[in-house]
C-alpha cells in the first residue's frame, strides 16, 4: 500500500518525539486513525470525553514530563480556544 498523508504525519510526529496523542476521534480525522493503527504501536493514542479535555490532556502531560505533547482535531477551532491558549500562556509546545 503506498504511503498516505496520515502515515506521513504519524511518521514525522514520532521523529518530533511524540510518543502520546490525546483526542476524540471523527470523521475528520479516520486517515490519521488508520495510519496510527499502522503504526504498529510507535504512538499511543489516549481518548478523550472531548476534544477541548484532549487539548488540556495534552497540555498537562508537556508541563508534567517535559515531553512533546499533541492532542487531535476533528473539525472547527471553537473547542480548542482556552485550552490552547492557556498552553500559549505557561510556554508549553502542543504542535497539534
């Protein structure tokens, strides 16, 4: 099977040091599903109730070990607003 634009991202996050990503999973976001599930367990992945609670999961998990952390998006940015910008204020790197 070629390579997708998922196994890309799951690729490149994992050479970032990603090792967790915190979400809800949709519609908007089933290829990265796919391409985690192909990974063969090189990130974890850690669901969510809701995207806004991932995106402060993911905020958390930056402060307390010092890693990269990474949440996921399934559509719109009106969910992630507080979370990341309270990432923003305390200087934790979130590239998701």
């Amino acid at each position: 099977m070629a390579t997708t634009v998922g196994d890309f991202l799951i690729d490149r996050l994992h050479a970032w040091g990603v090792r967790r990503i915190y979400g809800y999973p949709g519609d908007g976001i089933n290829g990265v599903f796919g391409a985690l599930n192909r990974a063969n367990g090189k990130i974890e992945f850690i669901q969510a109730r809701h995207e806004e609670m991932a995106a402060f999961m993911a905020s958390a998990h930056a402060k307390f070990t010092g890693e990269l952390a990474c949440a996921s998006q399934r559509r719109g940015w009106a969910r992630r607003i507080s979370s990341l910008g309270s990432t923003m204020r305390v200087s934790i790197t979130c590239p998701c």
